[in-house]
C-alpha cells in the first residue's frame, strides 16, 4: 500500500522511523516532492500521506527519527554542515510541523559528507548521527541553537553507516555497512553527551556488517557481509561472545 503511493521515480533508502505519540511513519524517502514522506496511521490499519514542509530539490535524505516523547524529528543527509530539526505538534487535529534553527557543526561542507544514520539517546537528551568519512556527532535536542559535538574515527570513503545503541545508553557499536572493509567500534557516551573512540569492538571478521540488540538488552548479534553471524551475551557494559 505504502509503495503504491509513488511515482515510479521515487528512491527510497534505508531511514524510516515511527512516533507513537501521533501515529506516525516516517520515511526516508525522495520523489516529486524532495522531502521526507509522512504518513499517519488510520484507524483501519492503513496509512494516508499527510502534509509535510518542502526540502530543496538538491537536499537528499538519507536518515530520519523520532526523539522517544514524539516531539521532535530530526532529518539527516546530504545537507552540508547541518541537520534539520522540526517540532511536531497536534494542532486542532491537525499535525503540524514547525522547522527549528538547524544544527550546525556537522562535518562537511559539501553533499558528498551524507550523514545517514540517526539514534536517539533513551532520555531524549541527545542525538548521535554518523556518515561518511569516518564522521560522527553527538548533538544536544533540548537547548536553544544546538551545535554539533564532532568525534572523527577511521575513515577516507564515502561509506554508509550503523549506529546500534546500549540498553543502557552508555555506548553504542559504529559499523559500516557498505563501502569498505572496516571493523565495528564501540563510542562510549559520557554525561555530557561528548563521544570517547573505544576502539574496535571486533577485529575478526572485518568487512559491512550490522548489529542489533534482543529485545531484552541481554545480546547483541551480529551479522556480516561474509554470512559470519556472531552473537554476544551483554551484563553491565561487558561482551561476551557465546
């Protein structure tokens, strides 16, 4: 139904993401319109396109979230040295959202710097976007004018990227996901929301891989480019590989 909803031109990526306070999915998604496309959920199961304010034509998305209260989005891309924030709101029934001052700090000063994966911290305090080049920032949501904390790690390519976060928000593993041949790193996250390089998380098998957490929090998994699936135990910040 959703795939319905576009013209064959459209290109889709891999970002979406849902807010449960408004019943809302967002996707990660360009067509005639050159903006992320939002959807509300009806009451039958289905969704309808609902209004959303217009990007650039030369803007592309690669990545979008929810904080986890519902009131705020964040859209991240090929947008030099910035991401896009907007508050959303129920207006008299309607959804309606208002962009905030960007923030700046963002690494890169051209659309070949994408930024293409967004986490959010479990308080809502703080997003973690990461891209190419080796690129991640740490950013503050809930202050006035907000830049951009910078952590640099290895990287020369233009790569996508994966962000998967702790149960318990004191970390999260950095993977790539296409590219080049790069191990995962854990970033540790301290109060203040800067970034500390833990180093690599895993230095065997190298290569794009993705990592999740169960439910539970109690293990990670890990699958990779090469078909090596690995799955760790995890207790108060320590791995342990069954």
């Amino acid at each position: 139904q959703i795939h319905s909803m576009f013209s064959p031109k459209s290109s889709f990526s891999a970002g979406w993401a849902f807010n449960n306070k408004y019943d809302l999915l967002c996707l990660a998604v360009q067509d005639n319109l050159q903006g992320p496309c939002m959807l509300k959920r009806l009451p039958n199961g289905r969704y309808k396109r609902i209004h959303f304010p217009l990007f650039g034509s030369s803007m592309g998305i690669d990545a979008v979230a929810f904080t986890h209260d519902g009131n705020y989005l964040l859209v991240a891309g090929s947008f030099p040295g910035r991401v896009i924030k907007y508050k959303v709101e129920d207006i008299e029934g309607e959804i309606v959202f208002t962009q905030e001052p960007p923030i700046t700090g963002v690494p890169g000063s051209t659309s070949d710097y994408r930024m293409n994966c967004i986490i959010i911290s479990p308080d809502d305090r703080f997003a973690f976007v990461s891209g190419t080049y080796g690129q991640i920032v740490s950013i503050p949501l809930y202050i006035d004018n907000p830049e951009a904390y910078v952590l640099s790690v290895a990287g020369s390519t233009p790569e996508q990227t994966h962000l998967t976060l702790a149960p318990d928000g004191s970390h999260f593993i950095h993977s790539v996901i296409s590219g080049t041949n790069r191990s995962p790193r854990r970033i540790d996250i301290l109060p203040d929301g800067t970034l500390v390089d833990g180093g690599v998380f895993m230095s065997r098998p190298t290569g794009p891989c993705f990592t999740a957490f169960s439910p539970s929090g109690n293990y990670l998994v890990l699958t990779q480019s090469s078909n090596v699936n690995r799955i760790y135990t995890y207790n108060d910040g320590v791995y342990t590989l069954l």
